[in-house]
C-alpha cells in the first residue's frame, strides 16, 4: 500500500511540482504577453537595435535570450546568415539542398539517359555496345512490311577524315607579383 517513502518526502515532492507548475505558468503568460506586443516596442524596452542593422555575429547573441518572441529570434538568425559567409555560402556537399519538386524549374522537352530499373549507366553501356555491334557501312536497310519499297539507295559517300588528336595543353601556372613599395 506504501510505495516506500514516508510523509514527508511525498510532500516535498508535491511541493516541488507545485513550484514547478507555478513557473511554467509564469513563463507561459510573459510569453503571451510579448507575442501580443508590436516588436518595436520589446526592442525598445530591452534597449535592443533592430535586427537587420545588426552587424555582428556576435551581437546575435542577445536576441537568443529565452524571454524574447521566436519571431525576433527569426529575424535576428536571419541577419546571422547574411553576415557570416560560412553559413551564408553553401558548398554543394549539402545531400538535399536543392528542391527537385518545383515543376517551374524544369525545362521542357528534357531527355536522359536514366531508366527506371536499369539505372543511368546501364542504359548507356547497352546503347554504346549496340553501336559498337553495328556497322552503318555494310548494313543494309529492308523495307517494313508496311512502307513502300525503296525505289533507289544513293552512292554512300566517302567519310570524311577523322580529326586529328587534340595536343595536349601545357600547364599554366599561377605566378603572383606584390608591390613592396
């Protein structure tokens, strides 16, 4: 019938967590209050500048507090990413940064190499052994059954020659001059 503590650590308990529920609401209601306030007027009051005419990194630090509205803390991160390039710059290595889903993005008549199944590179080994099979000088055409006829073939023309190989470039390097004067 006892769950193994006396009186008096089960009212202690209960004091703490009537504390506890006392300051949740306390922080709640200072909450609301702030979220019906214009932002001007919090700023002003917390001796705060604007946060787009922050020009710090580290002045971010004072919009983090606890007792401002989220919609400060926005706008000063925001200001954040502006000012230091390292967050403002994405490298590229970022998995899914981009947004594939908007359809406005997509340019029209677009073709690849990818089939569903098979993948990217086996859709192009496939095609390249197949033209590597086929040889366009001795083939010859046969009419489907359901086109006319052919009445005649032209001459085939002779290739043309092959480019010659491309050279190789020479390296370029970088060479930097400073003016000591």
């Amino acid at each position: 019938m006892s769950d193994g503590r006396d009186f008096w650590s089960r009212r202690r308990a209960g004091v703490e967590a009537e504390a506890q529920a006392v300051e949740v609401r306390m922080v709640e209601t200072e909450a609301a209050r702030l979220e019906a306030r214009p932002d001007d007027e919090i700023l002003t009051e917390l001796d705060l500048p604007e946060p787009e005419a922050l020009d710090s990194p580290d002045a971010v630090r004072d919009f983090l507090r606890a007792e401002l509205p989220q919609r400060l803390k926005t706008r000063a991160l925001r200001r954040l990413w502006r000012l230091n390039p390292t967050l403002a710059n994405l490298d590229g290595l970022v998995d899914y940064g981009e947004d594939y889903t908007d359809a406005a993005t997509v340019v029209e008549n677009l073709q690849t190499a990818y089939q569903v199944g098979k993948g990217m590179l086996t859709a192009f080994v496939e095609e390249t052994e197949e033209q590597a099979t086929r040889d366009p000088v001795t083939e010859e055409i046969e009419p489907e059954a359901d086109t006319a006829p052919l009445v005649a073939q032209a001459d085939p023309q002779p290739l043309p020659e092959p480019d010659p190989a491309p050279v190789a470039m020479p390296q370029r390097r970088m060479r930097f001059s400073f003016d000591t004067a």
